[in-house]
C-alpha cells in the first residue's frame, strides 16, 4: 500500500493555533476530551469513559464518536490553514462499524485533499478495551476555510443565552 501524502503547514504556529483553539471548546472539555496528536494534516483525540457519555447498553454514545472525529478532521485541517483563518465543518458522514464498548475512545484523522477552501477529511474511531483496539466508526467530512477570520473570541463576547 503506498504512503499516505505528507503534508506541509503553511503557518509554522499551527500547533499552538490548534491547542488554543482546542482548549476553547466547551464540548470537548464536557466531554473530558485530550488533543493527544497533532501533525500537519493530522490530529488525534481521545476521551476516556465515563458513565454519563454512554447509550442505553453502557457503550460511549454514537453521538461521543462523531463528537471527537467531527473535530479531529476539523483540525487536522486546520493545521494546513493560515494564521488568519478560522475553521467550519460544512458536512460529515459517519459509518458504525462495531459498539464502543471500552475505557477510552480515539478518534484519529487525517486530510485526504486541501483545498484552499475545502478540505476532505477521514478519520477513524477506536474503542480501547484491555489493551486492544476495536474500530469502531469511520468518518468522512468536508471542511471550510474561512480566511481573514481569525478563530478567536472577540474581546468582550457578549453571554449566549
């Protein structure tokens, strides 16, 4: 099987770009989300279990998986992006491949095509269970570049209601 295409950031602060913006997202700190792995046009995310994250059989919800992979592809695009852009999942498609049944979820993504605009993105989520990994979820997703809108808060975000 011949390698995967290397890619090249275009901003060498992508990493702390990524972390910080990472650290803002309220889901993935409900979540007990970690950003474990971070390359140009690569990201892993990990959640260990908790009772509150499963479904009705004690597996981590569906919704868990797409969750982490969503921003998984999410940044792995953007680490290919500029300094002065922002990210925007426009789509995603998630296949389920056996329960998440296990004490912690991956999600591991990568680009396939960037675009200036648009990024294709796959990731693959794993259950971790005595030591052995289970593939438990694939995901697809298209991801948007929103350039001159730097993914920051506004200096004083009015409170959402």
């Amino acid at each position: 099987m011949p390698d995967r295409k290397k890619h090249e950031a275009l901003d060498e602060d992508y990493e702390r770009r990524v972390r910080d913006s990472f650290a803002r997202q309220g889901l993935m700190k409900h979540l007990g989300a970690r950003l474990t792995g971070l390359d140009p046009g690569e990201c892993e995310i990990r959640v260990p279990f908790s009772p509150d994250l499963t479904q009705q059989h004690a597996y981590f919800h569906a919704g868990v998986s797409g969750a982490i992979a969503d921003n998984a592809c999410g940044y792995a695009a953007y680490t290919l992006m500029p300094a002065d852009s922002s990210v925007l999942t426009v789509e995603y498609k998630m296949n389920l491949l056996a329960p998440a049944d296990g004490e912690e979820l991956i999600a591991r993504a990568r680009v396939l095509r960037s675009g200036k605009t648009l990024k294709i993105c796959a990731a693959d989520v794993y259950v971790l269970k005595g030591g052995r990994e289970t593939h438990c979820a694939t995901v697809l997703s298209t991801i948007m570049c929103l350039p001159g809108k730097p993914d920051r808060p506004a200096a004083d975000p009015a409170p959402r209601r």
